[in-house]
C-alpha cells in the first residue's frame, strides 16, 4: 500500500517538475521575446523619425522654390535658393535639437548567500553607485532584502569629445555596491563594470540590456596592496541602457575622424611652407624626374 502512494506522490512530483520547466522556460522566452518586441519598436520609432526629418527637408526645398517663383513673377530680382534653404533649415533645426542624453536604468539585484555571509545579515541594507567619464558620482536609494528591485535611473547629457571616445573604448560605466553596517557606515562590497564600447557602433540598439556580475574581492598575499577578483559570487544587477540614435551616429562619426586623422602627416616646418599646404590639404604629389621614350 506504502509502495503504491509512494509511486503516486513520484509520478506527481515529475510531473510538477515537468510543468515547472516549462514555465520557466516559457518564462524565459516571453522575457526574449519582449526585449525583442522593444528592440523592434525603438527601430521603427527611428526610422519614422528619418522619414520625418526627409519630409521637413523636401517642405524646406518645396517653400524655397515657391518663394523664388513668386519672386520672379513679382519683378522683383531672382532669390538665392541656396540661401533660402540654408536660413529655412537653421530656423528647423532651432527647433529640432537632437538629444545628446545617455539614461542607465538599474532594476532587480539579488544578492547570494555568500553576499548575506559577508554582511553578516538575512536582510542587508544596501545600495549602488555609479561612477561614468568626468560626472558626479550619482547611488541608488537605500534598500533592504536579498532581492530588491532598484528601479534607478541616471542620466547622463554627453559632450562627445577625442577623450570621450578613448575613455569609452577602454573603460566603462563602474557600479559599486555597497553595505550598510550598523545604520550608519557603509562598506564597500564588490565593483563591476559595464562595457560601452559598443556605443562606438551604429549597429548597436538604441535600447539594451544585460546583467553584470559582483565577485568577492581577493587579497593577493604575494603582491602587497593588489587586488584580484575571486570566483566568489556575491550579486547580480540587471540594467538597461538608452541611447538617441543621432548620438551613435555622432559617436561613430567622431572615432572615424580620430582614426583618420591619425593617417595625415602634421608637419610644422616653415621652411617648406608650400608643402606643408599639400600636405594638410591631404594631396598626392607625383614628381618624374627622368622619363625615356615618352611618346
């Protein structure tokens, strides 16, 4: 009899196995799928915002025309078109700026039990600070348990700059994480990094997300003062990150001038100033000095 409910209670524990892997999974696949759906509609929202600014540019060639057509039917002398394109596109853009804004959104973090360990507490307090470029360094409000979620944004308006671009190929947006102890120190747990290279890209969504893992710091013992990251893991954040599509344009814009630049020759000799000329001016010059039987 024993045997019998044994076997029951087995079959309906593989079976609520069963059902919760699917959930999970279908979980998961709704989650791709939404992250998806968003990546979609950001592309659309960009490229009708293309079509817009290609309609107000043909409305700006269309209003020039029609004012130098009235122009010539009143007498009066023929209107400069370029001029009028140029002063009907400086009035748009006055009201058309372009946002240069860069928006970090920190969401769920999850602290493991080693992280509990290390606070010395089931229900720590913690918080998060986000150090990027040359900004202020910004934290998160102070929340308690060992899953929160954040919900903090920062944003970032960016001066795109030769020293911008280097910083964001070889570093990235630093987050510490931080513990409260005794409600009025607070200690540093663990620092990642998000890598924002792929800013440099055009390919890159405007609107992406990831996870960044905090490892337990590791003492080295052979080398006084330096620190290494153990295997330990101590917390998870997800993150998203926007971006206008006009700034990755402008990013990639400003690292082809600096890898180009680095291709022209600077030369500062007055000596031979006409050369200099040439040479800035990016020219070929070919000089023969012997030629035979040129016909």
């Amino acid at each position: 009899m024993y045997e019998d409910v044994y076997e029951e209670l087995e079959k309906v524990r593989q079976i609520l196995l069963a059902e919760h892997e699917l959930n999970n999974r279908l979980r998961e696949e709704l989650k791709q799928k939404k992250i998806e759906n968003e990546d979609l509609q950001a592309k659309y929202e960009n490229k009708l915002k293309e079509l817009e600014s290609e309609l107000n540019r043909r409305n700006i060639q269309t209003s020039g025309i029609e004012k130098a057509l009235q122009s010539i039917a009143n007498g009066n002398q023929i209107l400069n078109n370029n001029l009028i394109y140029k002063n009907l596109e400086n009035t748009n853009n006055l009201q058309q700026i372009e946002p240069t804004e860069l928006s970090l959104t920190v969401s769920k973090l999850i602290l493991t039990e080693n992280c509990l360990k290390f606070a010395e507490s089931q229900n720590p307090a913690v918080f998060v600070a986000i150090e990027f470029f040359d900004f202020e360094l910004q934290t998160s409000q102070l929340v308690n348990g060992p899953e929160v979620d954040l919900n903090f944004t920062s944003i970032f308006e960016l001066t795109i700059s030769d020293l911008f671009i280097h910083y964001l190929q070889t570093e990235g947006m630093n987050i510490e994480l931080y513990i409260v102890q005794n409600e009025i120190n607070y200690k540093l747990c663990s620092q990642a990094t998000i890598p924002l290279k792929k800013l440099l890209s055009i390919k890159t969504q405007t609107n992406f997300r990831g996870e960044i893992n905090f490892f337990a710091p590791n003492e080295d013992e052979s080398q006084k003062g330096s620190t290494t990251k153990s295997s330990i893991l101590l917390a998870k954040l997800s993150y998203n990150v926007k971006v206008p599509f006009s700034l990755l344009h402008a990013l990639n814009a400003q690292r082809r001038r600096m890898a180009a630049a680095t291709f022209i020759p600077l030369i500062n000799n007055n000596e031979n100033k006409d050369f200099n000329e040439e040479i800035e001016s990016n020219n070929l010059v070919i000089q023969i000095h012997r030629c035979h039987n040129f016909r």
